[in-house]
C-alpha cells in the first residue's frame, strides 16, 4: 500500500476510503470472470476522479476497494458515479450472464460502505491532538529537533 502523501499546489494530503458495494437483493451475481472485469472498471472510473484503486477484492455478492481519494472530491457523488459507470459496464460486457438474475438493467444495491483509512489509530491520533500546546509536546519536539540525523 502507499503510504507516501499527494500534493497540490496548497495541500498535502492523504486521504484513503475502504469502500463497500454489495449487489441488488445480495444476489450472488459476481463471478470471477467479472470480478476481475470490475477492478479494471472501477481503476479506470478512478483515475477520472484523480483518485487510485490500491486494493481490490470480493465475493459472489460483494466487493471491497481501498482508494486514495483527492481532497476536493465530495465523497458521495465519487459513490455513486462508481457505482453507476461500473453497473453500466458490467452490464454491457456481462449481460448474458446477468441476466440470468435481474429481469431489470439492476446490480449495485443502493447502501453502500465507506470508511476512512489511515496509518496511525484513533486513538494514537486523539492523544497527538490533544497533546498540542501542552508542555509535554514542546519538550518532545523540542528534542526531535536536536536528535542528530541517523
């Protein structure tokens, strides 16, 4: 995984989503011939977004994708254009086969998962964050800055 910031011209930034799509009625539509067709889709539908699929994966009746996201994308709508562009493709390229399990052009339910991604806990986060100003924070920084480089 990248653990390696972005930048823009006023941010740096590092910003990772674990997403989740689960198909209509949890039909197990999703084989691995698809499967693997959707991780194209969706890194494709991605990088329009100026956002990177790291990792994929997923079941007959769900997937999973880990994203780096741009920070002025709106999460929501960057939801559901992937769920709609990667429907209408697998739709097209699959249709035989989907067929088989919606009378109607359906795939993606319409809840979704998201969650934000990071290196550190939350609590190891909190505890930084409510470290500033203190006395304590001054004193570590401080020594960070004579700590000659290895």
């Amino acid at each position: 995984m990248q653990d390696a910031n972005s930048s823009s011209s006023h941010a740096v930034f590092s910003l990772k989503l674990h997403i989740v799509f689960v198909t209509k009625y949890r039909r197990k539509t999703l084989s691995p011939d698809l499967l693997f067709y959707l991780r194209g889709a969706f890194a494709d539908c991605l990088a329009a977004w100026r956002c990177t699929l790291l990792e994929f994966g997923g079941e007959s009746d769900h997937v999973h994708l880990l994203v780096d996201i741009h920070p002025a994308l709106n999460i929501s709508v960057l939801i559901n254009n992937l769920k709609t562009a990667s429907a209408r493709r697998a739709r097209a390229r699959f249709a035989d086969h989907l067929a088989k399990f919606y009378s109607k052009s359906l795939f993606w339910h319409r809840a979704y998962y998201v969650g934000s991604v990071g290196g550190a806990s939350l609590e190891t986060v909190r505890a930084y964050v409510d470290a500033q100003g203190t006395a304590e924070h001054a004193r570590k920084s401080e020594a960070k800055k004579r700590k000659p480089p290895a």
